[in-house]
C-alpha cells in the first residue's frame, strides 16, 4: 500500500513537472514578454527600450535559468542599475533589500506576484481556490445523488418507459453545454424575459450564499455531470441486473425492490465511482465557463483573467494547483475502487 | 378472506400426497423480432416425493428453458404457450409475482452451473445464506446465522464460522458450489432443480458434490430435476430419466428401463457415442451420430430426430406430429417413436470400421526433470513478500511418434502450464525438453525458427474464441500456411487450404465463411485444420472436446485419430476426462500439483496397482453403464494451493493409504518414481505388498 501510493506520487512529482514547463514555456515566448514589459512599464516603449528593459528584468536568461528560479532551484540574477540600486528577482520581493535570500521560488514557498492583482499569487489562489470549492461542493451535493438515482432507476428495468425517459433525459443533459444552458437558465429563471425566481447575483454568493444566488451556477455545472454519470451507472446497473447472481436472488425469493437495492447497488456502483472521481478534474474546467459567466470569482475565473492578461506568476500557479487536484483524486479514487470493490488488487 | 384461502392452502399443503411437480403438455417459446421460436414442446413429466428425475440431453434441446419455465423466470421474451406446470397440484403458470415470490426458494429452490458467477461479489457468504429464511420464514438475523452454520456444516465445508464471513471470490470453485447448495437448502425445499451443478467443477469434486446433493436429498427428503449432459451423472443421481433432444422429451422411463431396454433411437445413437469401457479406437471405435442437431426454426416436419435416424422410414416418420407412446409391460415408460415396436433394440451395432493398431515410431519430444517455477507477490497494493508457485516439478517422459499420450490431471495441476513451455510461450526454469534432440526449453516462441513452431502446434480447449471472428475461415487457414512458409504462391496456399478442410472432413465451401456461421464441432475441425497447415509432428490438444456435446465429441475424437494414423502424428492429449482418455490414448500421464505421480500404457495405468491418485480419480469418474460397479473413493478437502505444497508426498493430505506407510514417510519426503513394470512407473512410498493387494476400481458385473 505505501509503495503504491509513493510510486503515485513519484508520477505526480513528475507530471506537474513536465507539464509546468510546457506552461512556463508558452508564457514566456518573446511576444508574451514584450506585451508584459509594455505592460509593466510604458505601452509607448520602443523596441530598444523593450529590449533593455526585459533585460534589466532578468528576463533575457535562457528560458532553463528562469524555470530554475521560478522553481526555486537556481539562485535569482541579480543586477546593479545605473543608478546604483541593487535589483533582483528575490531583492525585489524582500522586505529587507539588503539580506535578501538567495533563492525565491516553488520550493521556497514563493509563488510570485500577480501582474493583474497586484497581490501575492499565493494568496490569490488561497482564496479563490476557496471559493470555487464551495461551489464544487454544492455541485457534487447535487450532482452525484440525482445522478446515481436516476441511473440506478433507469437501469433496474432494461428498457421500460421509466428507462427510456431517464435516459432522454440524461443525454438530453450531456449534450447540452454549459454555455448553453447557463444562458437558458439566467434568461428564462432568473431575468424579466421568464420566470424571475432567482434573484441576485452569484457575485454576491461570495460573502453571502443563498439557495436564490447560487442555485443557478450549481445547476448550470451539475446538470452536465448528472446525464453523464447517470449514463454510467445505467449502463453498469442493466449489466448488474442481467448477472446470474440477481438471478438466484430473484429465484431466493428476494422481492424486486431488495435485489435492487442490497443485490445490485454496490456492484453497480464500482464502475462509476471511478467516473464520478474523475469529476474533479472536470470540474475544475467546468467552472472556468460557469464562473466566467455568472462572474463568480473563483478559480474559473481567475484562471481566465490571468491567461487573457497574460499574468505568468499565477497561470503557472494555477496549473500547478490543476494538476495536483487531479492526481490526488485518481489516487482517492484508486485506492477507493480497491475498498468498493473486495476482487480487485492493485499490483 | 384472504386469510381463509391461505389458511385452505395450508391444509392443502400437510395433506398433499400427489406428485410433487407435475408437468403436462408444456410448450415455452421465445418470441424475437423476427419470428416465434419454439424451444420446448408438448413437454411431460412428473416427480414423485423423494424422487430424483434426470432430464438429459445436448446444448440446445431445452432442458434448462424447462427449469427456468417451473421458475417461472423466462425472461421477457420467453412465455409459456402451452400446458400447466402443477407445484402440489398448484398450477404455477397462473400465480401472481407476490405467490411465486413465497414458493421460489422456500418450496423450489434452484442449483446453477456457475458457482462463482451465482454467487453476489459484493456480499459475505453469511449474509447471502441468511437471506433466504429471513425473508421465507420471518426470523432473525439471530436464528439465521444459527440455521446457516447448521447447513453449511451439513454440506462439510470446514470451519463454517470463516465461511459465513469470507466472500465468494475467497472460496475455491468446489466450495463455492457446496455455499450454492446450502443456499438451497437453507430453508428445506421440497423440490431442488439442478441445472449443470458439476460442469465446472473437477472430478474429484464433482464426485463429492454429487455424493453430498444424494445424501442431502435423502435426509430433507427433497425431490430433485437434475439436469446434465453426463449419463453416467444421472445413472449415478436420479431414480428416473428423461431425454430431451430439440426441444421435445423423446423418452423417459426409469434409469434401468432406459439404460438397459432403450425404445427410442436418438437414445440409443447417444449411449453409442459415448466412451463407455470396452469402447476402443481400433477395434470398436464410437459411432458419431450424422448430420447436425436441427436449429429451432428449422426442425423438421414429423419426427426431429428423423434426418439422422437410421431407422427412418420416410412417408411414415415424416408424416406429422408424432405423441409419446406408452411401451407396454413397463412402468411409466415411455416414447416419442412410431417404430419403436418394430425395431429389434437387442441388435448389435453393425460392426464400424476397425482399424490396425497404429505402430509407435522413434522417440520424438523428450522431457527431462522439467521444471517451470513462477513468482507471484501478495498484498492488497502489491509489494509483500514473493512467493514461489512450483506449477512443474522434475517433468520426465518421453513421447514416441503416431503416440497419443494423454496427460490427465484436475486443474491446477500444472498440465497447461506444461504445454505453455512446450510451445515456448513460457521458458522452463531447468531441465531439458528435447525435440527431435534439439534443446528447446529456454527458447520462446518468437526465437523459434519456423520449422520448430509448425512442427509443435496447438488445439485449444474453446473453439468458440480461438478463431478471428471477423475473418473467414479459409482466410485463418491460409494466414497459418503463410506464417508457416508453406506454398509458393497464393494459388497454391489456397488449394492446400482446401486440401486441408477436406481432411478435417468440411465441405469446401467452408472456406468462404465466418466462423460465427459454423457450429462448435465444426469450429474446433477449423482448429484442427490450422494445427495441422505446417505439417505438425506434435499436437497439443488440450481438452479439445470438452467444450463440445457428446454426439460431436465423438467426431472429432475420431477426426483426430485417423489424421494421426495418416500423419504419423505425435498427440499429447490433455484432459480431464478419463473416458475418453481410455479410449483413444496408448499411454496416460497422471499429474498432481505439478508432479507426475503415474506414466504407464492405458491398460496399466486403469488397472491396479494404482497409485493411490489415479485410484480416487477412477472413482469419480461417472461411467453411464449400469453393469460398471465402482469402489467409492470420496477425496476429502480441496487441491492445497501450489504455492503452499504439503511437505513430502504432495498428495499426502488427501491420500487415503498413507497409513500404510511406515514412519510418516510420506509427510517428510517426496517418493521417488518406482518402476512397476515395463514402462509403468508411479511416484509412491506404497510397498510392493500393498500395491499387489489393491483391487480393481471398476468392475464390469457379469463379464
């Protein structure tokens, strides 16, 4: 068990590594910096002057050096300006100029500063991060119950009208995108166009959340999720149903209702725990839409507001967060599928 | 109101003492899309209190529709359209769900062939037991487990206190169908149906099994529907018989009447094609019944059996529906035969052909102290300590060429993982196998050159995986040729194809279909025609008819023979079933937890001195002969695992002459091989003066 679970962290050391990377690469391609000097210092610069101020930046080292230093391995430049100030990437960031550490990175819990909030990016990603898992909270609360009800009440009965209309249904959900149902609901729920029952904006959920604020963000994202989980678990359910061994209750004696629920739930269940664990990550994506679109600043939308404004510190921050949420959750996940299910062995 | 009928039924119930099951006239059908498909028609039969009925008959003559129609749980596409199914003269056909739920599992309770998949994954053993009277009688959980301890001591499974909590998956195949059984018997029914319950299972199992249902039946006093494909099974179970075949009974009587004075030729054309002792390939070779079984929607007009009978008289068997007749001066014997009067049943078969002996050429593939060793690790998560599974230990024989040497054993006794080495898709771990004096045990299969792997080829168990689904079967056979390097052209690999479809004995046009169109028989002829594309010196066949219904078995068994006497081919024949094994090898192999306990000519090896696993395994074999008297020899306790041998002789544990030996000889060390007589050699500490005192497992009275 210790084993399997270092060796999955191992892979996820060094999936967050690889892929970090590849972010801090595509951040960092010279049109990006020259936006961000323009940004930074005057939007008239010449290119001469762009030029000289990515260097006085530190930003003219070799991509390598700079992701050493982002992670907080290589030590950070230094320079002395023509005025005699000593300038550097962890001079910068130090209250005490003078005794400024010699490393600031990843490792040294230094996660930079954002360009677009002018906060400390840790503290950004704390907060937000927060808000967003309030949200998923609320979605899955929604989300896996409906889900499971609906695919275990669809499969049961292979086929019946109770079957065919869940199914509709579900798929009827799936296919819907966020975008598109988001927008239906704020128009037809929640303005003068249709039924104004919700009120409010989700905006203010952020200090103070109310069934009426945040109902509709909820729904939006778990309405996706509820068709396709439902989906699984009806498939896993009629499979479940079709066993020999429901048979032999069935012929035990056992009423319909018990085979249902003490001979077939927990098998059908197997299967999709692993695709309700695999939500998590997809939810995290699914919030960039919904929170972008009912302006709840979350994760979602912090995460767009940094890709659109090109703020390298706290996209490489968020990607980090992004992968460890999802390799944690395989690995709940995995270790679960073991718990549920009493056949299987990981190896 | 309600009360009142209940309370009538009751009364109805203590004072009942009519047939506990009586069917008549029952028809069930499948409806599809397509069309309605009949799969059991004007069906009789009756079970009396304490009375065990066998109903047999090939896949596909609708013996189990028949268990499933007295369930009462035929699907949604199956519905009875015909005829009454009286449970103590209650027509089960007319009940409401909430009455059928009261007799299913508390009146008729039903035993599966599958153990494991009968059996809920998820849920303890316990729980699944105490179900039944919980739900049947109304008690608590208390006085279940109570009554569950009670019968699955009863069904003498060791340590019921474990077993109540473990799960099905930590249970071995033979316990698994002992939990299936006790679950039956949880809450006394007075009608088990048994569909299959030993098909799985070895038989050393099979024969504890079955001893355990007979006993069982007679202290619950519980009747029984046993269905199975094994004559010798129900000779050995049940007091009356009935055979199916395509959907109808077309005989039933008591087991003597029909195993000694059968009236109906499909019967007799079954016994025929069966390895009975006395059968042999050269001088009274099986008879295979022609043609093939009709499919439902194709039966033919009149009697079913009629395009292979070969007492058909046509005008007269084909006319209409034919009913059963009574056959006189005998109790409840019956027939589903116009002529059966007028054949002359005591006629001896006409003699088949017989052939020559095959003579046994020069040594070919040589095995020696072969050993394959496996390491597994244990532990929910991987890592824990490794242990080392011995599936072969000191492997030595020799194989001659046009020999059938048939390798028997249970499973897990290492026979697979012998040919898996010999094919090269393992390495062995030491020892030598020698084929044709060339060293071939470290060498996979990849390293081989072509010559070595077209010379050493395969018949698989299963036909029904073993062939491409989406390619057709010449297309199999031509890739095979290819891969063999055999022909020099595309014409030529085609016409060798259709040579080869000739010696298995398929139409030519067969080449151009898919193997879903075929039947199991023909399938397993595909494979056998790939084994022999390269010009095959051994062939491997593991259990190839095992999967197949007895009329085939014979087929192909005899397929096999005479392309072994055309081609001089070695065959090493592994299997389970000792039947067939007597039939067709000149030299058997016995193999225990990976050793070879016994190596001797057939003749040898089936009479005494035997070793005393080859004994116990002679035993459990169910023989359908009512003449045969066999010694019962019930082995205790299950195969110990491989990865745990029992020190010493490693059939000690279960040996039921270990007492003979001196010293507790048998627990501290493994017996060396002992030269019996001429090539007949067994691993035992027996002494001589034991061995010469053991009798003879079967005997054939009045020979």
């Amino acid at each position: 068990m210790l084993m399997f679970i270092l060796r999955r962290i191992l892979t996820m050391l060094l999936t967050a590594f690889c892929l970090t990377f590849i972010v801090f690469y595509l951040t960092n391609l010279p049109p990006n910096l020259e936006k961000l000097a323009k940004t930074e210092a005057s939007a008239r610069m010449t290119d001469a002057e762009v030029e000289s101020w990515i260097e006085r930046n530190g930003y003219g080292q070799p991509l390598i050096v700079r992701y050493g230093e982002w992670l907080g391995v290589a030590p950070g430049w230094t320079n002395v300006e023509a005025n005699g100030t000593l300038r550097g990437r962890c001079v910068d960031r130090a209250e005490d100029r003078e005794n400024a550490a010699r490393f600031c990175g990843l490792l040294q819990g230094d996660w930079g500063t954002s360009t677009v909030f002018r906060n400390p990016v840790s503290e950004i990603i704390a907060t937000r991060l927060g808000l967003t898992g309030i949200l998923m909270f609320w979605v899955m609360v929604l989300m896996v119950p409906s889900a499971l009800l609906i695919g275990v009440m669809a499969g049961m009965r292979e086929g019946s009208r109770l079957d065919r209309s869940l199914s509709t249904f579900s798929i009827a959900t799936t296919a819907t995108p966020e975008y598109v149902s988001g927008v239906f609901f704020i128009v037809f729920l929640a303005s003068n166009a249709g039924v104004q029952i919700f009120k409010g904006t989700a905006t203010s959920a952020m200090d103070n959340i109310t069934f009426e604020n945040f109902f509709l963000p909820v729904l939006t994202i778990a309405l996706y999720g509820i068709g396709y989980i439902a989906r699984m678990t009806r498939a896993s359910m009629t499979e479940v149903m079709t066993a020999q061994y429901i048979r032999t209750a069935r012929l035990k004696g056992v009423s319909f209702r018990n085979v249902v629920l003490k001979h077939a739930l927990r098998n059908a269940l197997i299967a999709p725990f692993t695709v309700i664990m695999l939500q998590f990550p997809w939810l995290l994506n699914g919030v960039v839409i919904v929170e972008t679109l009912f302006n709840y600043k979350g994760f979602g939308w912090t995460l767009v507001q940094a890709a659109s404004n090109n703020d390298i510190e706290l996209l490489l921050a968020c990607s980090v967060v992004a992968v460890f949420v999802v390799l944690v959750t395989q690995l709940i996940s995995d270790i679960g599928y073991v718990f549920l299910n009493p056949r299987i062995r990981i190896a | 109101m309600v009360d009142v009928i209940a309370e009538e039924q009751k009364l109805d119930l203590d004072t009942y003492d009519g047939p506990i099951l009586e069917i008549e006239n029952l028809s069930i059908s499948f409806f599809t899309r397509l069309r309605e498909i009949p799969a059991v028609m004007d069906f009789s039969c009756t079970v009396m209190p304490g009375e065990a009925m066998g109903l047999v008959g090939e896949s596909g003559c609708g013996k189990s529709t028949v268990a499933l129609g007295v369930m009462q749980d035929l699907g949604k596409n199956g519905r009875i359209v015909g005829g009454t199914i009286k449970y103590r003269g209650r027509d089960l056909t007319h009940m409401t769900s909430e009455e059928l739920r009261h007799i299913r599992g508390k009146e008729i309770a039903m035993i599966y062939q599958e153990p494991m998949a009968s059996l809920n994954p998820a849920m303890r053993i316990g729980r699944q037991l105490m179900e039944v009277p919980m739900i049947h009688e109304g008690i608590g959980a208390n006085e279940a487990r109570k009554r569950a301890l009670e019968v699955v001591t009863d069904v003498r499974l060791p340590d019921p206190a474990r077993i109540l909590d473990a799960f099905p998956h930590q249970l071995s195949g033979g316990q698994q169908q002992r939990i299936v059984i006790a679950m039956a018997l949880m809450s006394k029914p007075s009608l088990l149906i048994l569909d299959e319950p030993t098909t799985a299972l070895d038989v050393t199992v099979e024969a504890a099994v079955v001893d355990l249902v007979k006993d069982l039946g007679k202290k619950y006093g519980t009747s029984m529907l046993f269905i199975s494909h094994n004559l010798g099974l129900v000779l050995e179970t049940c007091n009356r018989l009935c055979v199916m075949y395509s959907g109808e009974a077309v005989e039933t009587g008591s087991i003597k009447s029909v195993f000694d004075m059968m009236q109906h030729p499909y019967t007799q054309a079954l016994f025929r094609s069966i390895p009975l002792p006395g059968a042999d390939k050269n001088a009274a070779p099986l008879v295979a019944i022609p043609g093939n079984f009709p499919l439902p929607h194709e039966r033919p007009q009149g009697c079913n059996f009629g395009p292979r009978c070969e007492y058909f008289e046509a005008g007269r068997c084909d006319a209409g529906d034919i009913p059963m007749f009574d056959v006189p001066q005998d109790d409840r014997h019956e027939t589903r035969c116009l002529r059966f009067s007028e054949i002359d049943w005591n006629k001896p078969r006409e003699k088949s052909v017989t052939t020559e002996k095959t003579e046994v050429g020069k040594v070919v593939l040589k095995m020696e102290d072969l050993k394959k060793y496996y390491e597994v690790s244990s532990g929910m998560f991987g890592g824990g300590n490794t242990k080392v599974v011995k599936a072969n230990e000191t492997l030595s024989f020799e194989a001659r060429e046009g020999e059938t040497l048939a390798i028997v054993g249970e499973s897990g006794c290492g026979k697979s993982t012998f040919a898996k080495v010999l094919m090269g898709l393992e390495t062995a771990t030491s020892g030598q196998i020698l084929l044709y004096n060339q060293d071939i045990q470290d060498t996979p299969i990849e390293h081989r050159s072509t010559d070595t792997v077209s010379s050493v080829q395969m018949v698989f168990q299963n036909p029904f995986d073993t062939l491409n689904p989406s390619m057709t079967v010449g297309r199999q056979i031509i890739r095979a040729l290819e891969i063999f390097g055999e022909g020099n052209s595309d014409q030529e690999r085609r016409d060798r194809m259709l040579e080869l479809l000739d010696l298995v004995k398929l139409p030519r046009e067969f080449g151009d279909r898919m193997p879903r169109q075929l039947s199991g028989g023909q399938k397993q002829r595909v494979g056998i025609a790939r084994a022999f594309a390269g010009g095959a010196k051994i062939v491997v066949a593991d259990e190839p008819v095992s999967a197949l219904d007895v009329s085939v078995q014979a087929a192909v068994t005899d397929l096999l023979m005479e392309i072994q006497r055309q081609n001089q081919t070695t065959l090493l024949f592994i299997s389970h079933d000792l039947s067939i094994v007597r039939y067709l090898a000149d030299r058997v192999m016995v193999m225990y937890l990976g050793h070879v306990v016994e190596i001797g000519s057939t003749d040898d090896v089936f009479a005494p001195p035997y070793h005393p696993y080859t004994e116990a395994l002679l035993s459990a074999v169910p023989i359908a002969d009512t003449r045969v008297k066999k010694k019962r020899i019930v082995l205790e306790g299950d195969i110990p695992s491989a990865m745990n041998p029992p020190p010493g002789c490693p059939f000690q544990t279960r040996c039921r002459w270990k007492s003979e030996v001196p010293g507790g000889l048998c627990e501290k060390e493994v017996p060396p091989m002992v030269d019996l007589s001429t090539g007949h050699q067994i691993k035992c500490h027996l002494s001589a003066d034991v061995l010469d005192q053991m009798e003879p497992v079967i005997e054939i009275v009045g020979e």
